[in-house]
C-alpha cells in the first residue's frame, strides 16, 4: 500500500514469546477517521485517541497487545502520552499526529520499561512489506492474522484499500469491535472518510457477536494517505470507495467471529418481514446472542425452539403462527408449523456444515437486519477461564 | 402440609425412565395465583392457564417434563385441554379448576397416549407425603429436587409454606424463572395472594440469572387451601405472610441458580450506591450475564476488569474513578484503583470459596439491586449441544 510502512515486533509485553508491538508509520500526514467503544469504562488509549482524532490527521500508530491499559487512573493516561511522545521522538514528527492502541488484560500498568526498549526497535523495522508482522503485533486470543486487500479505479486511476483487524472475544456490537485499522491511498476529506467508516462499521462492526461482551478498549481507525490519483469528488465516486470500504469491513468483521474464541462454525441470521428497523435488529440481536441458539449449532442441533424462543424474549413483535424458519435455503417451520421429520433431517445435514445461514421471516412487514456470530464450545469456557493465569 | 396431596410416576414421556408426571391436589377449592413468561413465544398450557388462572381458584395442577407442550399450534391447546379434563374426570372435579404445565423439548406434540395411561396411574398415587415424587417428576436437566419449607404463627396459629421448583437452564429474569410451585394452608383472598405472589417474584425469581434466555414456558403459582386457622386479615399478618412467602421464593431461586446447568459456584452480586433504581437493575443484570465474567468466577479469577467492562456497558451511569469493588468482605478496587497485589492474593482465595459474593459500590446515589448467578463451565455446554440427542 502506496503511503505506509508497518512493523511488528516482540517487545516483552506479552508473557510467551509472541509479537506484541506494532506500528503503522504514514510517509505523509494522512487524513483520518475514528470510531470508539461505547463502553463507559474505556481504557486510556482510547480517551486520549477520542482527542486526538478531532484534528483529522494521523501519521502514526503504535498498537500493543498483552495489556488495554484500562482501568489504569492517571498513570494510565501518562503512559498513553509518554509512548506517543517517544514514537514522535523516534520518526521525528509532530506527537498530536501519533495514536496508540492497546489490547489484553485490563487493570495493569503498561510495562513502560518494555516500551522504551521496543518504541526505537518497532521503528527500526518500518517497511511496505511488513504488513504481517503488524497484523500479528495486535493479535491476543486470535488463532489468525486478519488482513483484507481490495483495489478499484476511478475515473481510470487505481486506489486501495487495505485493513488489518483483531479480536476474537469480548465482541459485540456496540461499536467499532475490538482493533481494527484502514489504510488506503485514496485523496478524500476528513469529513467524508469518517461518514463513510460510520456508515460501513454500521454494517461490519455493529453487527457481530462472540460473546456479548463490550470491549473497553474497541477502535476502528482509517487512514487516507492521498498517494493516489483516485479521488472523492463526487457522489459516483464516493459511492465506489464506500461499497469497497463497507466489503473490507464486512470481510474483517466476519473473520473476527469466525476466528471467535472456540467457535467451531459461522453463523448468519437473516431477519426478514419485521413490522420496524428497531424489532428486526431486536430479534437479529437476541438469536445471535441466546447461549443456548450457540450451544445448539455447536452440537450441530437444528433446535428451532431454541431460536423461536429468543425472538419470542426479543421484545420484537412476533406472532408465533406466522413464523418461516429457514437453514440455509431448506424450510424448517412454515407459517408457525414444523415440517416434519424430512425437512429436519435434511437441515440436520446442514447443520454439519462450517458456515450457516438462519433465515427467520416474521411475515409482519418489510423490514430487515442480520447479524454474524458464532457458536460456544467448551473451549470458549476453557479460554476464558484461564486468560489471566 | 394439610389439604394438599401430591404425586409423581414416570408415564414414558421422558425417553429414560426418571419420572416425567407430577400431580398436586388440593382437597378444598384452593384461592389460587399464578405468573407466567413474558416471553411472547408462549407455550400452550401457559396460554391455557393465563385463562384459567382469573378465577382464581385451583384444585389440581397436572405438570409433565419432557416435553414443553410449546409451538404446537391449535394442537398444543387442545392436548392441553384433553390433559385437564382427564384430570378432571379422575378426581371427579371441574376441568376449570385444573391447571396443567409442561417443561421439556420444544416444538413436539404432547404422546397423548402416554397421559391416557398416566393420569390414571398418577391420580392413584395421590398422598400427602409424595411431595418428593412431584417434586422429582418436574425436573428436566437439574441434578436434584427443590423444595422448601417454613411455618410461623399469626395470633397463635400456625400457618406453613412450602414451595417446589424445577430449573437448571433458559434461566433469566424475565419473569416467573421456570416451574414452581407455593403451597400453603393461609386464610388469604385471591387479590392478596396475587400482590403477595408478584412482590416475592420480584425479589427471587426475577433476580436470578443462569444464561440469559427466558423460556417459553416459565410459571410460578401459588395454591392457599385454608385448612390452617391463620389468616389474613390486617397489615401485620400480611407482612408474616409476605415475609415468609419472600424467604421462600429466594431459597427456591437460590435452589435454581445453584443447580445451573454446569454450574460449580453460586454468585451474587450486590450493586450499591447507584443514582437510580433502574441504574443499579441494570449494572447488576449486566454483570451477572456476563459469559466474560461468568468463565473467570469458574476459573477462580477474581477479575475484576471483566467486572468493570461489563458495568460499563450496561447503560447505568458510571464514573469509573468512584468504584469500589468488593469480593465477600476484601476491597480489591477503591475509588478505581486496584489495592495491589496482597489484596489480589486475598481474593483469589476467596473465589475457591463454592459460593461467592461480589459487591460494587458506585458511590453516585443511594439505590441498590442485586442478582444471584452462577459461574459457567464446559458442562453448560456439553448439557445444551447434546439436550436433543
């Protein structure tokens, strides 16, 4: 990607031996954009990013994992400035334009003797080509790097857009999920870039679940570098980049929850025929996260009472008898009606399958939402239960 | 316990042989009130005894496990009916004053023929000292029976109180958490025991979590024979009465949440000095739905970011600077900061403890709430991915 340069390293802030520093470097002020939690109990980098990101411009970002640095008072937020400072020391530009990200366990110092040994050692690194290197710095229960590349031309001049996310647990939709960056050459405003990563975190970000836990820390950030011809200068163009956006986003989104902690299989639940925008996110929403809807997938069960009595707690309009259930394309309940052994055993088959699509039709109105997510295995529990040990 | 009879066989509803038809009789017309889900996915005989309960009064209540009777269409109401009046005609009673229940799968009909030949059977078992029996012929995939009793005196007479429950998973405050039944010998009118039944519901069983669903078929109901010479019949006996009622709807909650699906510990969390009710509601529901802070209760971590995060979340007004946070009587966090690592040594001891309590205080008010919960482990899971199989 034309305008940046990456790096990854091991600086000792994780306790194994994994990459736990990164930093995306832009060779020019960028034009940038942000989206945070909205948790009310947010870590430092994340009130200090919330100021930062008001003047549109961004040059660099230093992103650790093995530590959120939340729930860290004061001290936390000097922590914050002092490692954006020693980045600006380090590249030699201005600390307004440096952002930092952090990831792990809540409610301990940075260790900021690991930072001061591994700012001028990130930095060393810096090139085009170490994208995986960044991707896997800010990875903490991930099994993958995520990493999404897409070009496109307007007005015959090419631009790209690359994004590198993580997360895996405390997922859920109430912002811009878990870390998350965009980087692309394209020549926009500060203004647009933000309504269109608003616009496609509405429809990525805002519309996944692991666990229904809120991160403190959540922040999807773009970067604009302007080294390509391409620009937004009107609604054709924009419309272009805001349909690539929304794919990189969606792309990340869903390879967070695949890679969600012990899922074993992605999920889809498409609500169609709700009476409101609101009952369709509601019923959306209360299947995605009904523990019982994920344990069922995990064991492979079509266990449609499971998932008619979420909509049911939903607070979604619903009328039982005119409910349509569909497993992939193979109906299950017809007008409220279970359609036998046949249907079941042939969405039993689908249910073996790694990726499923639930479509539940209310047959109340026209309104529409879905949601990715994934389903619960012992070892979200095992996960879980010994992350900080 | 005088006027009440009870009974419970295996009819074959269940595929392994545990008892699966439970029956109580009252001897006398019972005044009789009953709550049922909010969920708007009802179960056909929750839609049946919402009728039936406005007279208030009941002789008999049929309860089967097995089988949730639920998303059965016209057919599930008139199996139900069919129950009632086998009931009806066994004991020589009026089908109205009989109320059925059901608890199991959902989404299959009711094996009819299994109740032709079992309500007979049960009936025959009719005896004021087969609690045990009923109280075993309700459970589905609890490990043991609930039942409590209490007796106390107004102007010299005595009065008693027994409840019996059933519940161990699609546990959630929502209304009335799964079956349970309230016998007692008081002199009291339906109205009164109606408003004494809602407000001991509203500090048990809706003040209990074990996974955040609400199941279809979800009712507690409350049966006074008047057999005892206590009555009702002026603000201090009521308060006796209230009393005793509360104490034994919150051991019966108690018994719930314990006997969790895959449960190994009992948590409560205790939210204090919030700025509205609602506020401390909401903190509290949050924590204790947490699946993050539910696997560190079962890992014995005293993680009090996972705490903090999901009280962020949770929509009540938080400023994380005030919070104290307790684990039994050892501060962990005062005014947001950690109390190092002597206190974390203390607490984690504390969390090896089988039943826990966890109290955060928000120093912004004066409103408090509470929730009892439970941890989460593998077996949660294994128990809900195998229920169909």
């Amino acid at each position: 990607m034309k305008g940046f340069k990456f790096a990854g390293i091991h600086a000792g802030i994780k306790k194994n031996d994994q990459k736990d520093l990164g930093l995306i470097y832009c060779e020019k002020p960028s034009v940038a954009a942000a989206l945070f939690t909205r948790n009310k109990v947010i870590a430092a980098p994340v009130i200090l990013g919330k100021e930062k990101i008001k003047i549109g411009v961004c040059r660099a970002v230093l992103a650790n994992s093995g530590n959120a640095n939340c729930f860290t008072g004061n001290q936390g937020i000097e922590d914050a400035r002092a490692c954006s400072k020693m980045v600006a020391d380090c590249l030699d530009i201005e600390e307004d334009h440096v952002l930092v990200s952090s990831t792990g366990v809540i409610g301990a110092n940075l260790p900021m003797d690991k930072f001061k040994t591994g700012v001028p050692d990130v930095v060393q690194q810096l090139s085009e080509d170490n994208v995986d290197q960044f991707a896997d710095a800010i990875l903490t229960t991930d099994t993958c790097r995520k990493i999404v590349n897409r070009s496109a031309t307007i007005d015959n001049k090419k631009f790209s857009i690359m994004g590198i996310a993580k997360g895996s647990g405390m997922i859920r939709p109430d912002m811009a999920t878990m870390l998350a960056y965009i980087c692309t050459d394209i020549h926009i405003s500060a203004d647009d870039l933000n309504k269109c990563l608003s616009a496609a975190n509405e429809k990525s970000f805002n519309r996944i679940t692991v666990d229904g836990d809120t991160s403190t820390n959540d922040t999807l950030m773009a970067m604009a570098s302007g080294t390509s011809e391409a620009q937004i200068n009107d609604a054709g163009s924009k419309k272009i980049f805001q349909d690539m956006l929304d794919d990189v986003c969606f792309e990340l989104a869903k390879m967070v929850v695949k890679d969600g902690e012990g899922a074993t299989k992605l999920a889809q639940i498409i609500i169609k025929g709700a009476q409101t925008k609101k009952d369709a996110f509601k019923a959306a929403e209360a299947i995605a996260h009904s523990n019982l809807v994920k344990t069922a997938i995990y064991g492979e069960d079509p266990n449609w009472g499971r998932i008619t009595a979420a909509v049911g707690r939903s607070g979604a309009h619903v009328v039982p008898e005119k409910i349509d259930l569909y497993f992939d394309d193979q109906a299950l309940v017809l007008k409220g009606d279970w359609q036998g052994t046949e249907a079941e055993k042939k969405t039993s088959q689908i249910m073996k399958n790694s990726e499923i699509t639930i479509t539940l039709d209310l047959n109340l109105g026209q309104e529409t939402d879905s949601f990715l997510f994934c389903d619960f295995s012992e070892n979200y529990v095992k996960i879980n239960a010994d992350y900080r040990s």
